[in-house]
C-alpha cells in the first residue's frame, strides 16, 4: 500500500485547485454544489488559482487600501437583496470558501491572521473581463456560457459594471488551512480554531472523494442543527 503523502509542494497543491496534471479528476471542480447556495440554480465558481488561459481574477481587499489578499484557492458565490429597478448593483454581496496551503509555522501564522474579522472586513475586488469569460458548463465542454450567468449573477448583463472592475462586501468569509501532515499535528493541538476556520491534511487532498468529505464541512448550513 502506498504511503500516504506527508507534504505538497505548492505546484502539486495548485494542480489539486485547478484539477489539472496528475490531479485531474482527483482535484476541485471549477464549478460546483459541494456547498449550499441561496438560489439552486447559483453554483461556486472557482476564482483562484487563476487557470493558465484565464483572465485576471478577483481578490480580496480592504476598503481604502490598495492592498490585497490572494488565497491559494478561492470559490465564490454572488448573491442580492434589496433589488432595484434602478441600481443593478444594490444589496449585491458575495460568500467566498478560502484555501491556504503551507508546510511551516511561520507562513502559518501570517496567513492566518489575514483572516481574522477583528482587523476589518473584506471586499471581493472582481475584474469585469473574468465576468465575462466563457467557460465550458455542458457536452464535454462544447457548450459555454459567460461566467457571470453560471454564477446567478443578479443581471441580465455586467453593462451596468462601468468602470474595469467591481467591489461587492464580502458577507461570509470561511478558510480551509491544508497543512502539511507534520504541521497539521503541531497546528492541532496548540490553538482553538476560530468559527471560520477549518484544517485538512495535505495527505488528505489525494482523490476527490475524500476533498469533497472535507470541504462539505465548511457549509454554512453546517452551522444549524
């Protein structure tokens, strides 16, 4: 029986993100239901690693700074409330699933202080071109779509997006620590993880069975018993 993987390299880690390489089919799918949605037809769109081809993609930002956080994986979703007839973008908000991949404490510690809401909240800083990008959604990806209608996004178009790219608040922030095995263990038994927080072993990345029996956990609805 193989041995299980004790630690990824960064490249190994993004190939699982992007299900390319040696992870293809192993890894996380562009898009998906793995977490609930607040309108079936919306799915998570994965907004980081950024694909080879791709546009350039969102990122996270403070408000007034020019600043910014870019998770090693990121999916999305856009939602709204308070529609308008007159403001495409009124009440938009956007949830977001992190993923930071390490083998050391120290970028540990650095990562994860990024994340903490006691230093501010975050804004998704989303270029108007990755809206528009077409991805392949049906027929062995022969069908595309833009992907600002794959995920629900609240318009019949982003012509109201005037200038090359949009702020929406981040309402739901959660991050997945994958950890080397070795750091994993030191990780576990010397902080308290906070609401927003979860671990997975980076031995535990290896097939998309197991990926998905992880990150099922970060659900919000998780939340509610």
């Amino acid at each position: 029986m193989p041995r299980a993987n004790p630690s990824r390299s960064d490249s190994n880690v993004k190939d699982v993100f992007l299900n390319i390489g040696e992870s293809s089919g192993k890894g996380f799918p562009n898009i998906t239901d793995w977490w609930e949605t607040s309108n079936p037809d919306v799915k998570w769109i994965r907004a980081q690693p950024k694909a080879q081809d791709g546009t350039t993609t969102p990122l996270l930002v403070r408000p007034g700074s020019p600043r910014y956080v870019q998770p090693d994986g990121m999916w999305i979703q856009v939602g709204r409330h308070f529609p308008s007839d007159h403001t495409k973008d009124e009440g938009l908000w956007v949830d977001i699933m992190a993923f930071e991949s390490m083998q050391q404490m120290q970028n540990f510690d650095k990562d994860r202080s990024r994340y903490f809401p006691s230093i501010g909240a975050y804004q998704l800083r989303i270029p108007k071109d990755w809206l528009a990008e077409e991805l392949p959604y049906r027929g062995g990806g022969r069908q595309t779509k833009p992907r600002f209608e794959l995920m629900g996004f609240p318009a019949s178009n982003i012509d109201f997006i005037s200038e090359s790219h949009i702020r929406i608040p981040v309402r739901r922030l959660t991050v997945m620590f994958c950890l080397a095995n070795d750091l994993y263990e030191k990780v576990r038994y010397q902080i308290i993880p906070e609401g927003h927080e979860y671990f997975m072993k980076h031995s535990s990345m290896g097939n998309q069975a197991n990926i998905r029996k992880h990150v099922k956990k970060m659900d919000p609805e998780n939340h509610w018993l």
